[in-house]
C-alpha cells in the first residue's frame, strides 16, 4: 500500500491520462518512445527549468497571455519533486495581503483546469477549519477573518460546538473557537501540474523532461542563454522555478544570482482507511496551536505539521535528482503525532500506511520569492514556498507571467520580490539557521512587529556597542540593526523582550518619554542603515539622467535638499528619498534602507551606459544621527562654532562641517519627522567622536537616546507616508498628497509624468487618508497595527497601512488609502475632497469596529510646533 501512495504519480498513469502526451509544438508523439524523442531547439524566447507547480503555472500563463516561443525543461519527470509531496491543501487564510489574493486565484484556477484540460485534478471543495486554543489565537483568526470577508471570500469566526458539527472526529474540549474557510479546497498537486503542463503544451509550449539545466549564461547583465546536458538555447528569458534546487542553480554560473532558500525535512504521516471512512468532503482542519494540519486521504488521514526542532538538508548542497521519500523518523515526528492523537482521539486503533518524509524550502522571512534578478536582466525566479506551494502555485505563476511579458505585475507584490535581500541573505550558515527558527515560526502566532533570533548582529553601526550598553532594544531590517527603544536603568528588561501583543505593548511608556524629549528637548537616533548612494559625472549627465528619473526639479542651487519619488512608468514610487545636490555634478540620494538592492538595479538599468557617469552605494561609509529637537539647533551650533539658527541654516538645507574635532561631516536640516532639527551624515571612522561630542554637549539641554518606535509615532502624527508600507508601485504623488514634490513643468519630460498631467486633471481613484480613532481604549481595546479594512457610511472602502499612537494627540493614528465604488456596478469612482469629508469611518480591528474621524491634512495646528502647514509639508518625510 505505501508503494501504491509513492506511485500515485509514476509514468504508468501519466501515460495512462496522457496517451498522446505532446512533447513539443511541431509534433505529437508518445511518451513511450525514447527518453528524448525531440532535440532541443537552439533558441526559444523564454526557458523555463523545473517541472513542478511553479514552472508549469508560468508556462500556462505565459501561454494564455499569448507568448508561444517557450521551453520547459525538467530535469526528471514532470511533477516529481516537491510538488509530488505536497499535502494538496489549498488555502486562502494568509496574514499577508497579496499572498492571500494568489491563493484565492489559485482556488479558482484549480476548480476549473480539469473542464479545460480533461486532465483530473481530484479538486474538491471541502472549506477548512483552523482551530484557537488561546485568545490570542483567535485574534490573529479574526483579524485574518476581516481580510478574507472584505475581499468577497466567505468566512467565519465558529464556536468549538459548531467545529464538532463539521468535523464529528476532532476533540473541542481545549478550543476557545475557530475559523472556517468554506471554499478552501483539496487537489491532487501533481496532477494540477500535468493539467497546466497540458493546457501550456496545447498552447504551443514545448517540454522536455529528463533534461539537465548545468547553468545560465549571461552577458553584460543581460540573459542569453542556457547550457543543458543536451545542447544550449539561446534565450531572452530565463525563468528559475527550480524549487530547492533553485539556490545551487542561481550559484552555478560565472554571476551568480542569488536565491536566498534552504531546504528542511518535511514529515507527514499516511494511514490506511478508516473502518467507517472518512468522507471525502470534510473539512481539513489546521490546528497551529498544535502544529499539526489534518486532512482526509482516500478515506483515511493524512497528518502532518511544523516541528520546533526542524532538521535542514542539503546545506552542502549535494542533492537528488528526483526526490525520493527520505528516511523515516518516528522519534522526530513523535510530538506530531501526539498532538494529532490529542485533536483526534478516536484514531487510537488506526493502521498507519507510512511515514513520508520531503525536501521542503523555507526562505529567511517566511514569503515566496519570486520576481527579476537585480544584476542580470531577463533572469526570473519563482522559488522559496514555505510548504504553501500549491496555494499560490496559480496566483504566483500568473503575477510572473505579467512581470515577464508587461515588465510589472498586476499587483504590488514587493512583499516577494526577490530585491527586497541582499547577497548576505545568500551565506549557507545563515540560511541554515534561519530555516530551523521559521518553520516552527509556520505556526506561532503572527502577532505585530515579529523579530527573528537569527541572524542577528550581521550589519552594525559604528555605535552598536555603545547604544547596547544603554539600553538599546534592537529589530532587524535588510540585515541591519536598528534601536526599537532603549529602557531605563532599571526597568524589568525581561518583560521587554517578550513584548508580543496585540494589546496595548510593555514599551508604551518608554517610547512616550522618547517622543516628549523629542517634542521639548533634543533626541539622537541613530540612522546609519539607510541607504546612501552618490551619482556624480565629468559634464551634465548626472543632472540630466536624475530628471528624467524622479519627479521633483534636481536643477536646485549647489548645497539644496529635495525630496522626491523614483517613479515607473505608472506614476507609481520604485522609491521615496532625499536628494543633495553636493556640487554642480554629485548628488547624494538617501531611501530607506530595504530599498537598496531594488533602487541600485532600478537605477543601474535606466541610468545611460555612459563612463562619465558614475553611481557609488556609499551606505556603509556613513554613520547617520538623527538630532530632533528644539534643542537640536543649540547643541551642533555650540559644537561647529556655526551659527545654525534658520537664517544661516534654512530647511532643506546641506552643507559640509567640522562637529567637534571630526572634518567633512554632512549635515542635513531635515529629521524624517517633521520635527525641527538636523541628520549628520559621518564617515565611520569620526561615528563615536561625534556622537560622544554630541551626547557630552546635549547633558545640559536633556539629551538622550531616541529609537524607530519613536520616530514611527512622530511620522505618523505628521502624516508622512512610508516606502514599502504605505507608498508602492501602484501610487502616485497624486494619490497621497505629495503634488509639492512634483514639478510638471520643470522643462523636460520625466518618468511617469504622463500619467500624473491625467490625474491631475481628470482626479485620482483613491486618496491617502489620516484616521483618527475615537472611541478606542488605548488600555483596554486591541490595537490597530496595519491592514485593518476601512469602512465609510457602513460600506469597506480601502485599508489602513500604517498605524500608531500619537502620544501628542493621546489617540491611535491610522494611514491607509480610501477607494469609492458605485453601490450598484461596483465600479471605482473618482475620489474627492467632499466624499472623503462627508464620510462616517469605522476601522475594524480584528472583527471590531471603532469610529475614526477621517482627515487629508495633517494636524499642524494641534501641535505644539505651531508653523506653517507649507513649511510642516516641505520638512516632512517619508520613511522609518
């Protein structure tokens, strides 16, 4: 009976559904013939290597969008790696916003590949059931909840006696309630893959199996072909869908392209049929507080979950050809099976069929990989699925398919995209030790703002060791650490680390005391892992090429601070930073910090290929302080001897100055928070001089140490937006109130300004908004994080994107954009002033919903800083 599961894909029932299985476009034959009855072609438009779920859903869609010219190569048999294993699950309850969108086109495409192919599926509808064994469980459900009830997708929040209704077996005497998913689906997932391979091959797709990709050829950062163990294709795309395999393939060429993943041991258990047998449309059950998933298998169970002590494979990397079952533990597996007799005590007498044990690959934060390499052109990848491979398999091929053919995606999915690691997220011991705290990380609670353990220390500032040593709590973002806040002498330090809530966080007080300092006194925090890179050329090039690519007019006098967007095509921002102008031909660009894998190779593609024109990533050769305060201005004054009162040191200003006894230090009127005060931009070697001097110099104007809570909370008060949280892709200047920082007639044509003339004219469809809540008990009430849905006179107009509490106006802030729709065709509607001002709003947090007065302005006037509202907009910032 195992051999019977192991061979539920073999060749005997592929050739079975597939008698006359059409290698290639020109000519059908039988797969009965010679392993490689066809020859490769010499060149294709796009190649494709791997056979799984997530090659052959790229195929399909690049075929259904009309692209023809393309080869699928596998190394072994269709469908015989990890797909082959998989549980077959699909579900749509995900935390994140576009991993739910692909899941739930996933779902639809599955329940309709077997009327378009005749190839069976084995789709079932049979809904789901993720079960709550504490409060805190059933909020992340209900939050969950809330997403999947405003995009359409049916749900709800169940009592344990309703989970014993639809699923008699499971044991409720533990749960507080669950959430029931009715449209979530079973499949056979590699027969999900040979449908899509059918329909691709049908569309023209050719497909060669037993065919060895050894590497890629690239050629001045471009793609140009790929050498296999059966001859070389010249191609324009090349598209890694390589599964666990996909790091040892990005490695195997002279550039490497990196594909941070690690395969773990995957277990699951089998059994034979129940004596009553399980029917085939009971719901499958998660129960994460357990670890375990439960789902019916040909009458009886099929069991697996996500252990605390997972065993990584294949570190060295020395892999299969096709997966086989790897060898079986039943000591590892024990605490699974425990709990699985715990939820179903009524299995005691089953007969266990076998234990599988697979490959799976875990990436370092939990999301898929997918999208374009950023040092060669033509190089995709759609990798990395954290055991939830068939759930996105369709959703994630059709959004590469668009990337590949229209050069975007249809939605934004920076979330994903490959850009946001850098070749650190690439070292071996890394990814080994990041995979063993995820995948138990598969099912602990998704509560706000999760640090991982691993991994830790590897980018530091100059300062590290001097902000720990006070205190300093630290998080993690592209690698580096940044200060969260630092606690007092004498505060229970063990209370803060622990801090994983979605109530009211053990930090609330600390960072209060760090935004009043900031509001009365002066702060320092510490700002170096934002990333810095100088442009600079012998003529005009510089200034010329940074027109056309950002918005705002760069043509300013020498020592001038702009800020501005780097926009696509679509209006939207590929980034949000600051410019200096150094001299008539050096620019100094500074974005946040994951921006800096995705804006050099945004920049490195469209800037000319010209020698003169230089770009330089200069991020680690700078130590960033961030001085904001009222005091800000006395400190550095008494330490350059320079007077830096507004007259001599208007906003939005640069220049280079001596602070203490430390020369060539750029110091910036700006602070990222519309605060008044000052960044200083240090090379490292003067990092501790300087901030000592600072820290020594501020005792007598109540200095102290600030962290990102702080300035998160002093942002989002100022209503300044956010890269990567807020602003995206798909947003315009126009859309989130930053009109200021475009300038449409600056006299020569820029990126996106096509887009941004019609909307100016025409309005735009969905406008960024401030929300301030009500009738919400900070003490009491859950908080608003992000992604909480916006309602307006009862009816779901949008989500939040960012969120804090503003300890200036005593409330919760929320950010998020509101969209208006016709009640009756659904259709998406200019939105105007009026419409966002004659609203009633409610956010609903967690299934709750709270009163919140909607404003498109900030507060200036509640502030204590009372200025002009121009002046509060041209200081403001962007990003934490």
């Amino acid at each position: 009976a195992a051999g019977m599961f192991l061979r539920l894909l073999s060749d005997i029932q592929w050739r079975a559904a597939h008698p006359k299985w059409r290698v290639s476009s020109q000519r059908s034959t039988s797969t009965t013939a010679e392993p490689h009855p066809v020859s490769l072609p010499a060149q294709a438009q796009v190649v494709i290597c791997g056979g799984g779920i997530m090659g052959t859903s790229v195929a399909y869609h690049l075929s259904k969008m009309g692209w023809k010219d393309i080869v699928l190569l596998e190394q072994g048999r269709l469908a015989a790696g990890t797909t082959r294993f998989c549980a077959g699950i699909v579900s749509t309850a995900r935390p994140v916003s576009i991993e739910l969108k692909m899941a739930h086109y996933s779902n639809k495409l599955y329940q309709q590949l077997e009327q378009e192919t005749g190839v069976q599926t084995g789709y079932m509808k049979t809904g789901s059931i993720s079960l709550a064994q504490t409060q805190d469980r059933l909020i992340s459900l209900k939050r969950i909840a809330s997403s999947l009830n405003v995009m359409g997708i049916p749900c709800e929040i169940i009592s344990p006696k309703k989970v014993l209704q639809l699923h008699p077996l499971i044991n409720i005497h533990d749960l507080v309630g669950a959430m029931y998913v009715p449209e979530d689906a079973l499949v056979s997932s590699a027969n999900v893959s040979l449908a899509l391979a059918t329909a691709a091959s049908r569309n023209g797709v050719q497909i060669h199996e037993r065919t060895t990709v050894s590497h890629v050829t690239i050629q001045k950062g471009q793609v140009t072909g790929v050498e296999t163990d059966r001859g070389r294709i010249q191609c324009d795309y090349f598209v890694n869908c390589a599964g666990q395999w996909a790091y040892e393939l990005g490695h195997s060429g002279e550039e490497p392209v990196h594909i941070p993943l690690h395969a773990c041991e995957h277990f699951y258990l089998l059994t034979h049929p129940l004596q009553e047998p399980l029917s085939s449309s009971l719901p499958t059950v998660v129960d994460p507080d357990g670890r375990i998933y439960i789902r019916n298998w040909q009458g009886g169970i099929l069991s697996g979950g996500f252990e605390k002590n997972p065993k990584p494979l294949f570190t060295e990397g020395r892999n299969q050809l096709e997966i086989q079952n790897l060898q079986e533990d039943w000591d590892h597996f024990g605490p699974l099976l425990s709990a699985l007799l715990r939820r179903m005590p009524g299995l005691e007498a089953l007969q266990i069929m076998q234990l599988v044990n697979c490959p799976e690959s875990f990436t370092p934060d939990m999301r898929c990989i997918m999208g374009e390499s950023p040092t060669a052109r033509g190089y995709f990848v759609l990798a990395g699925m954290n055991s939830a491979g068939i759930s996105y398999g369709g959703g994630a091929g059709k959004y590469l398919a668009e990337w590949i053919v229209n050069g975007y995606p249809s939605e934004n999915v920076w979330p994903l995209d490959l850009k946001r690691f850098g070749t650190l997220q690439s070292s071996r011991t890394f990814l080994r030790h990041r995979v063993m705290e995820v995948m138990p990380l598969m099912c602990d609670l998704k509560v706000p703002r999760w640090d991982f353990q691993t991994g830790r220390q590897l980018r530091t500032s100059p300062l590290y060791d001097r902000l720990d040593a006070q205190g300093a709590r630290w998080m993690e973002k592209h690698g580096f650490e940044r200060v969260k806040y630092f606690v007092p002498p004498g505060s229970d330090l063990l209370d803060l680390d622990h801090s994983k809530t979605f109530y009211k966080p053990d930090w609330f007080d600390i960072v209060g005391s760090e935004v009043k300092c900031c509001k009365e006194a002066v702060c320092v925090i510490d700002m170096s892992s934002f990333t810095k890179f100088e442009i600079s050329s012998t003529g005009d090039q510089a200034l010329e090429s940074l027109q056309y690519l950002f918005s705002n007019d760069l043509d300013v006098p020498v020592g001038h601070v702009v800020h501005t967007g780097m926009l696509n095509e679509k209006g939207g921002y590929e980034n949000d930073c600051s410019i200096a102008r150094l001299s008539k031909r050096s620019f100094f660009m500074i974005s946040p910090t994951d921006q800096q894998v995705h804006c050099w190779a945004w920049l490195k593609n469209r800037l000319p290929d010209d020698s003169n024109l230089v770009i330089e990533d200069v991020t680690w050769k700078y130590t960033a302080l961030n001085l904001i305060g009222p005091r800000a201005v006395d400190v550095l004054s008494e330490l350059s001897y320079a007077p830096m009162t507004a007259e001599h040191f208007p906003s939005l200003f640069c220049k280079e100055m001596s602070v203490g006894y430390a020369n060539g230090i750029r110091v910036m009127s700006i602070t990222h928070t519309g605060e008044p005060g000052f960044v200083l931009y240090i090379p490292i070697e003067y990092a501790l001089h300087v901030y000592n001097e600072v820290m020594n110099m501020g005792q007598k104007y109540g200095i102290r140490n600030a962290g990102y809570y702080a300035l998160r909370s002093l942002r989002i008060e100022k209503f300044f937006a956010f890269w990567g949280q807020d602003l995206d892709a798909f947003t315009t200047p126009m859309e989130c109130g930053r009109e200021f920082q475009v300038k449409l007639d600056k006299g020569m044509q820029f990126l996106g300004q096509e887009v941004l003339l019609e909307q100016k004219q025409n309005g735009v469809y969905k406008r960024f908004t401030m929300f301030i809540l009500e009738d919400h008990d900070t003490d009491m009430d859950l908080w608003p994080w992000w992604g909480e849905p916006i309602f307006r006179n009862g009816r779901y107009v949008g989500k939040t994107t960012s969120s804090a509490y503003s300890y200036t106006l005593e409330r919760h802030v929320c950010l998020g954009f509101v969209h208006h729709y016709d009640e009756k065709t659904g259709e998406e509607l200019v939105v105007t002033t009026d419409f966002i001002n004659q609203g009633e709003y409610e956010i609903d947090i967690a299934g709750q919903r709270f009163q919140a007065k909607a404003k498109l302005y900030p507060f200036s006037s509640l502030f204590t800083q009372r200025r002009r509202k121009d002046e509060v907009e041209l200081s403001g910032y962007q990003r934490e």
